[in-house]
C-alpha cells in the first residue's frame, strides 16, 4: 500500500452481525469505514479512544452521553473517550459512515489479537447480558 490509495485496497470485516469494517491506520490515527446492514442495533459501549463519526448514508438514532438524536447524511458526532454511546440503524437503506479515531485502537487491525473491550460489551448487549 503506498501513501495514496483507495478502500479498496482495504479488505472488509464483518465485526459484529451486520456491520462491515474497513480500517486504514497510521502511527497516532485511525480511520474506519463503517456499513451497518440489515437493522444494526449497536448497545451502551465505551471505548479509551476519541471518536468522530461522519455520517455518509442512510439514518441512525445515536446516543453520546446524555444527547440522543437521528443523524443522517452529513451529521457529525463527537465522542469523547469513555463516553458511553450507542447507535440503531432506523431503516433498511444501508447505513454508511466514517470514524477517526485517536489513538489508534489497536484490536481493529487485522490479526491483533489483544482484547476488545467494547465488542465485548457489544455482543452481551446483543444477546442480553449485561455489560460488566
């Protein structure tokens, strides 16, 4: 890869059901191209990392804090680190967006192995365990 390229030089991830990854780091950023597909319901998570999202596609309600609200196209959101955010996609038109992140979470990097911490909480509120 050199230093311009394209998305498609990046393979795709389904990382939960529904919502497919794509991710393109440097040494102190990160930049994710997110597809949620098919109703994504994404539960109450937190993560270290700073997030901003623009929205390119379709429509989600989100929550950051105590702030909840429908985004659409050209909606940007702000999520501090350990912000408490969740997300639910609002039709079935897919839903596409962008999100920077800083630092740069490690456990998206294809073949990191380390933990997770919000996938985790992401997949107990799926299947209706608790976050710890």
């Amino acid at each position: 890869m050199g230093q311009i390229t394209t998305w498609d030089e990046f393979p795709t991830v389904e990382y939960v059901p529904g919502v497919f990854r794509q991710t393109v780091s440097g040494e102190k950023t990160m930049l994710t191209r997110i597809v949620y597909r098919g109703g994504v319901v994404i539960p109450d998570h937190v993560h270290p990392a700073e997030q901003l999202m623009l929205i390119e596609r379709g429509r989600l309600w989100a929550r950051v804090g105590d702030e909840e609200a429908e985004v659409g196209p050209g909606s940007l959101l702000v999520i501090p680190s350990d912000y408490v955010h969740a997300f639910r996609q609002l039709s079935d038109e897919d839903v596409v967006f962008y999100e920077a992140f800083a630092p740069i979470r490690l456990e998206y990097l294809i073949g990191y192995k380390g933990p997770d911490k919000s996938l985790v909480m992401i997949r107990e509120g799926l299947t209706g365990n608790p976050p710890r």
